[in-house]
C-alpha cells in the first residue's frame, strides 16, 4: 500500500512537471489566436519597394552584361561549350566567334 502511495506521489510530480505552462508562452498574443489578416500580415512590405524590386530585375533581363550574352552564345553553340568546360567561356569564345572570318 506503501509502494502504490508513493507512485501516485511520484506520478503526480512528473505530471506536474511535465504539464507546467509557463507564463512565457501566454505572453504571446499568437497564443490566442495564431492567425492575423491579410491586411496586418503585409503591412512590414512597402508596396512602391515590392515594384521598384520587379522593374529593376526586369530592366536586368533586358540588360545582359557582353560575357553573359557571349557565355550564352557559346552555350548554344555545342563545339563551344565542350571547349569552354576545358578552356573556360572567354576562351571558347575568342576561339570559336573571336575573330569573323570572311571570304
């Protein structure tokens, strides 16, 4: 009868330990209620910087840098591009569009 008190007891002490909701956890307003409107959840985002992000990456694509378009170049061109994993991109095109020959 001893042994049974003593392992509620100790049951019960685990229980408590184990179960104890800290005031930390409430002091959250998410504990409530976890999920806030769309108008709140978008407020940290500047419209007019969303828009200045998108115009400027798509003046970027318009806008290559000459190695990107000459890498792009030799990358269609399959001669080229097994070159270039040997050579390099810069090599493979001064070697293959480097120079125009004419007749």
């Amino acid at each position: 009868m001893r042994t049974l008190i003593i392992l509620t007891f100790l049951a019960v002490l685990v229980m408590a330990a184990t179960c104890y909701e800290s005031h930390e956890s409430m002091e959250s307003h998410e504990h409530y209620y976890p999920f806030i409107n769309r108008r709140r959840a978008n407020d940290f985002i500047q419209a007019d910087t969303r828009l200045g992000a998108i115009t400027q990456e798509r003046i970027r694509e318009r806008t290559k840098a000459p190695h990107e378009r000459q890498r792009e170049i030799c990358e269609d061109y399959y001669p080229c591009e097994l070159y270039a994993y040997r050579h390099g991109y810069a090599a493979a095109y001064r070697h293959y569009f480097g120079k125009r020959r004419t007749k």
